[in-house]
C-alpha cells in the first residue's frame, strides 16, 4: 500500500530521511536507512572545506535552529562513504550545493558514478545571504538545474526555499530546465531567541529555523507549488506524525520527509510514521496512499474565489459544563455568554469570524447558519 515510484526511483513508501548531518558519512546513512525510511538525502555536500562553528544546533520543543552549513567530507571522499552507505542496499539521494552551473553539473556526475539513486540540488542556506539571493533567482536555477540535468542520467531535484518571493516562479524555472521535481521546503532563516540575562541570541548568527515553527510554511509551499506547476514534490518542514505527512500528501506532495523529528524524537519515528500511514490507509480502503495526491487542494481557495456564506456561531451541545471560558472571553465581538452552564451565541452580534470554534476545547461551537 505504502510503495511509491518517485522519479522512476522505486521506494518502499514515501517516508524519507531529509538531509542533515544525521546523513553526514556512509554509517550515519547506512543507519538512516536502517531506520525503516523508503530514501536517505544525504547532508549537502560541496566542493570547498568547512569550518564548523560551535555551537551549532540549539533546540526547543517547537523545533530547532541550524547554523551547520554542509557536508565537511570533500566530493571525492564520498567515493567511500556511498560504498558504505549502499552496502546494506537502500536507496540514497545526493544533497549537492555549489556556486555556479559547472560546480554543481560536476558534482552531481561525481555523485552518480558513486552510485546516488538521484540528486538534490540545494539552493539555498539560510545561514549564508547570498545563496539565499540565489534561492530567489529564477534564472540562476535554470541554469544550475540545466547543467545538472545535462551532466547525469538520475533523476534531479531542486530543493526549494521558502525565503523566496515567488516559489511557483522557481518550481516553473526548475520544470523548464527539465528538472524531475522539487523539495519544499528549506529551513527557514531565523532566530530562535534571546538570552534576556546574557542579551545572548540562542546561536551567535542567524540560521535555518526547523520543525514545528515552519509546517505551515511548509504546507503553503507545496500547495502553491502544486497549483501552480505539474511537477513531482517531496515535502519537508515540521513532520513529526502520521497526520503531519498526510496534510504535506493532501496539499501535493508525492513524498514525505523528516528532518528535525529524527534526531529531536528519535530514529524510531520513521517506522512509528511508516506504520501509521498504513493502517490509515487500509482504514481508508486505499490501494495505494497515491490516491490521497492533492485531494485537499480542491478545497484550498484563491482569496478572490471565496464565496460569502452568512455564518454566525451556533452552540453545537447547549450546556457546558467546562472549567473554561475562553469562548467568551476571547471573542472579540462580545457574543457568547454562559448562563447556568448554558453557552448563548447572540447572533446579532456574532460576526461569523470562527475564533470560538478553534479555541474551544471541548468542541461545543460551530459555524453555521
Ligand atoms: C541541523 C540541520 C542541518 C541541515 N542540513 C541540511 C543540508 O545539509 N542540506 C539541506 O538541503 N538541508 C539541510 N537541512 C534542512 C532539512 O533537510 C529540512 O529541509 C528542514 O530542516 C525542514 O525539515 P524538518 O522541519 O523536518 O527539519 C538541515 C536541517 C537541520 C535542522
């Protein structure tokens, strides 16, 4: 049920580890794998050396910031490492990022003659400005995934930033060079706080913000990107369930990745998220979780297609009996009262905006007429 052809690229369902330094040589990969994921993208691998800094990674419970920049194994060491990665089989995408056409068309060769099932081509890093110049560059894409295209015979991604101002723009500028599908989404630059003792920011520059924080930018990528260019995506940002991986299925994406939750909650994530989406999927007598493609797009409007419906709060259930009153304290239009445990939506001055149904803990409002 869970077995999907991404690319031409057969994998045994779409849950994929994403790049990061969890995949940053052949063991950590070969564990990757082993976790139960249908692909591993490995950590970015470039031409020139790394420095890493230190600290690098900070944590919270909503997600992660990153100032790690890449791969610090040089091309050619990646000759070993994919040996490593493949002995046990499994399939293995190669991240690659670089600075012109001609870097990333010879990588992306290298990369193939050490045996990727595919490549990514990452344009973008939230902790290095100009890259994220180019993560807006339409032209420049063209050109980096032309080059690419034309230097391999596997199948080549673009991995797409959400720090752009016009994502369908560069999807179409991959799709025109050819490219067979785009990943959305990169980190996001950010910070992820401060010290109000120290006056410290959590890392010492701006980096590429993870998780839970970025899901919904996440789901908006993709969706703009499915409605607006026939291309195959892999979604990414914010995966920590079963549901998570279905709303990225539902909004376009073919496949699934994780990042942030494989190292925050563990590498049994993938085979829990794995298990899940299949027993959904026989709960939902599907054949194939492809069925789910895009199905909640139709119900995803343009502003201008919105239809005016004249709904106003309703009490779903009159009597509450809740030690809460958020419904009536939060609205802002001073409609809902309780009186004797008896929630009341004077309708006269509910403005339909649906606050109250979201808030409400015990599901007591909706929106009708
Ligand atoms: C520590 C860390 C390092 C990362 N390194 C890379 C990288 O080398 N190449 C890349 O394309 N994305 C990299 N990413 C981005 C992830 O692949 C992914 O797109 C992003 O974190 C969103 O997914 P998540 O919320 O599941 O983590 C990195 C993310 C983190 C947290």
């Amino acid at each position: 049920m869970l077995k999907t052809d991404f690319l031409g690229i057969k994998l045994d369902n779409p849950v994929i580890v994403a790049a990061g330094p969890w995949n940053r040589d052949g063991n950590s990969i070969k564990a990757s794998l082993a976790s139960g994921a249908g692909a591993v993208v490995t950590e970015s691998i470039v031409s020139d050396a790394i420095m890493d800094v230190r600290p690098r990674i900070a944590a919270d419970s909503m997600g992660a910031q990153n100032i790690r920049l890449y791969s610090d194994i040089q091309i050619e060491g990646w000759e070993r490492e994919m040996n490593i990665a493949k002995s046990d089989g499994g399939v293995v995408i190669a991240s690659i990022s670089g600075h012109s056409p001609s870097e990333v068309a010879y990588m992306a060769s290298k990369m193939e003659k050490f045996g990727a099932d595919g490549i990514e081509l990452s344009v973008s890093n939230p902790a290095v400005e100009s890259l994220e110049v180019v993560a807006s560059d339409a032209d420049t894409i063209y050109e980096m995934t032309k080059a690419v295209v034309s230097a391999v015979t596997i199948p080549v991604t673009v991995k797409l930033s959400q720090n752009t101002t016009n994502i369908a723009k560069v999807a179409k500028a991959v799709k025109a060079a050819d490219g067979s599908g785009v990943t959305a989404i990169n980190t996001v630059r950010g910070i992820l706080g401060v010290d109000t003792d120290t006056a410290k920011p959590t890392l010492s520059t701006y980096g590429g913000i993870s998780g839970e924080y970025i899901r919904p930018l996440g789901l908006a990528s993709v969706a703009t990107i499915a409605q607006t260019v026939d291309i195959p995506i892999s979604g990414v940002g914010g995966i920590s369930t079963a549901k998570h991986a279905l709303e990225y299925m539902m909004l376009g994406a073919s496949v699934v990745q994780i990042g942030t939750a494989f190292v925050t909650e563990g590498y049994d994530i993938i085979r829990k998220i794995v298990q899940e989406l299949e027993i959904w999927g026989q709960d939902h007598n599907l054949k194939n979780i492809s069925e789910i493609k895009g199905k909640a797009l139709d119900n995803l409007k343009s502003f201008e297609e919105m239809k005016y419906e004249p709904s106003v709060s309703i009490v779903n259930g009159t009597l509450c009996t809740e030690n809460c009153s958020k419904c009536i304290d939060l609205c802002l239009y001073g409609a809902v009262t309780r009186t004797s445990g008896k929630i009341n939506v004077d309708r006269g001055k509910c403005t339909g905006c649906g606050l109250c149904t979201s808030i409400c803990p015990a599901n007591k409002l909706k929106l009708g007429w």
